[in-house]
C-alpha cells in the first residue's frame, strides 16, 4: 500500500517533467550538440512511463494489486522494459559522441 502511493508520486513527477520538459532530470553535462535532441528524448521517455507507473500506483493504492498478484509484475516488467528499451535508443543515438566527449578516466573500461 505504500509503494502505491510512492508510485502516484513518481508517475505524477514524470508527467510534471514531461508537460514542463525542464527540471532536475534534465540537469545534465551532455554536450551542446545532443543536448535539445537528448531532452526531446526523456520528455518522450517521460510520456511514456508517468501514466504506466501512475495507473500502478493507482491499483495498488486501490487494493486491485493486492487482489491480483500478476498485476504488480505486469507493470514492473513493463516498465523496465522501457526502461531498457531507453537505454538503448539513447545509447545507439548519442553513445559514440559521449564517450568522444568525456574525459578519457570516465570511459576507462572496469
């Protein structure tokens, strides 16, 4: 019942950052050159994840996840995958300026 609530905030937040497209989700040290199509990309990001992670916490808040367990899992996978699916768009678009980009200790590999 908690995470639900926590949920309603995190799905509100996105929303907030993607209608403002400003905030501290977009404070960030990318280069000038990606920067606007970079932003372009979270807000769309945003948009796609506020409403997921919102009708979470909804159901959860609203004891319908507590009813049906699979419920909590669908959304879960469903927003990591997104989250993974970001990762990849991002990287394949402005992973080869970044790391020409950064400075040499950053991209030392581990």
């Amino acid at each position: 019942m908690m995470f639900g609530y926590m949920f309603l905030g995190v799905g509100a937040m996105c929303i907030y950052y993607a209608i403002r497209g400003k905030g501290m989700a977009f404070n960030n040290h990318f280069p000038a050159q990606i920067k606007e199509e970079s932003d372009k990309l979270l807000r769309k990001f945003f948009w796609i994840l506020g409403p997921i992670i919102l009708v979470q916490g909804y159901l959860d808040v609203s004891g319908i996840s507590a009813q049906y367990g699979f419920i909590y899992g669908i959304f879960f996978g469903v927003s990591i995958a997104v989250l993974a699916v970001y990762y990849i768009i991002f990287r394949k678009k402005f992973g080869k300026i970044l790391k020409e980009s950064q400075p040499n200790e950053i991209n030392k590999s581990l």
